[in-house]
C-alpha cells in the first residue's frame, strides 16, 4: 500500500494544455475590440497584452491580483489610447474566460488515471493560482469537481505558488500529514518549489520535456512525462 494518502495536484498544464488555450482566449477578446476598433491590428493587440501581462507579473509578484484579467484588459485599453469604456472591458473579460471554458480539454489520460487515485482511496486536492470563481468554472468544464475533493485557490489567501500559504491552507482543509502527501505539477518554480521547500514529495510533470533549471538545492522525488505514470509511483494497479 502507498504511503500517499493525498494527491496535490496542479491544473494548468497538468491535467489540460493552456498555453493554446490562452490564445484563443486572446483573440477572443481581440475579436469583441475589433468590432469598435477596426482599425486595431491583433499583432499590436498580443504584444500589448503580453507585456501587460509580464508587468503585472513582475508588479504583483506572487500575489493573485497579477492573474486578473479585468486588470489586464483595463490597462490595455489605456496602452491604446482607447477610453474608458466599462462595457467593453467587461466584454472581453468575459469573451477571454468563455472561451477558455468552451476549449478546455483533460489531457488524454488525466481523467481515468484520477479516476483510479480516488477509487484507491487517496484524496485528490487541487491546488491552483488565480481566482476561486475561474477554478470552479474550469473544474466545472473539465469535467473532473466528482474527482476532485478539495479545491484551495491562491485567491483564498492572496499570494501564488510557490510561497507557503496556499499549501498550508491545504494542510488546513484536508487535515493531512506532509507526509502522506505527493504533489504533482508542471511548473518547476511553482509547484516543485514550492513543495519541495514546503516539505511534500514532489511528481514533476514535465510533458514538453524542459530541461531542469539550475537551482542545485531543489529536485523533484520523482519526474514523469505521461499523467499516467503517477498510478506507478502511488501503486496502483
Ligand atoms: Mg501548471
């Protein structure tokens, strides 16, 4: 029997593909600009919200507030030139979100491979940065909230991965012990950071096969390339 009796697991580019995603949630929102602006070149459009985007980053590091999307869309318009327009920003707000909830897709895998972890008996707890509305509404699309037994968002307690708080509510919510915790993620700063120096087992998800950053003093517990590969590492058949 595994010693894990609880999976931390990440969302974002570990149990779907964002980063297509987010782009067509870009040119979503381009799209309900476009209609006012015709004259706007979606090139301009990008390059605004990805610097936009970086700033907000590095302004409100580790900090929620840098994932708000009404923010970006606010301070793009004035980038632009564009005035003030309330329902406009609401609009591409919402064309963003909408599309990232209609496209959004479960890796192959993800789904019976969860399936079976909870089936063993191991809580599944999902730990996400952003707002707890847009995780619920991404759970809700993905299909997966009967899988899923705990959510705990960095909304919740204002600062991201890989900083401590979002883990420890986790701790909080699931009454579980460091020990009998894996967690898996994607993000080597983020969530293998974050875990390793929180003191949990870590499962790196490294799907796109980066190469390890050069911090000698973190290394995930275990590294896996296919979803599936978790049911190994919690022995399960
Ligand atoms: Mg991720």
């Amino acid at each position: 029997m595994s010693k894990y009796k609880h999976l931390f697991v990440d969302l974002d580019d570990t149990l779907f593909d964002s980063s297509s995603l987010y782009d067509d949630a870009i040119r979503m929102a381009y799209e309900r600009l476009h209609t006012f602006y015709g004259e706007l070149k979606y090139k301009v459009f990008y390059q605004a919200f990805i610097s936009i985007r970086s700033e907000l980053k590095k302004e409100f590091k580790h900090q929620t507030i840098s994932h708000n999307r009404a923010i970006l869309f606010e301070k793009l318009l004035e980038r632009l030139d564009i005035p003030f327009n309330a329902e406009l920003i609401r609009e591409m707000y919402e064309a963003y979100w909408f599309t990232v909830n209609i496209f959004i897709q479960p890796f192959p895998g993800v789904i019976p491979t969860l399936s079976k972890i909870k089936n063993s008996g191991i809580k599944i707890t999902a730990i996400s940065d952003g707002s707890l509305l847009s995780r619920l509404e991404k759970i809700e699309s993905l299909r997966i909230s009967n899988l899923i037994d705990y959510l705990v968002t960095s909304e919740e307690v204002v600062f991201t991965k890989p900083e401590k708080p979002i883990f420890n509510l986790a701790l909080e919510k699931t009454g579980a012990k460091k020990e009998e915790i894996l967690l898996v993620g994607d993000s080597f700063s983020a969530d293998i950071t974050g875990g390793e120096e929180f003191g949990v087992d870590t499962v790196w998800f490294n799907k796109k096969r980066k190469r390890k950053p050069n911090n000698p003093k973190i290394y995930p517990d275990y590294r896996i390339k296919k979803f599936e590969e978790l049911l190994k590492i919690l022995d399960i058949e």
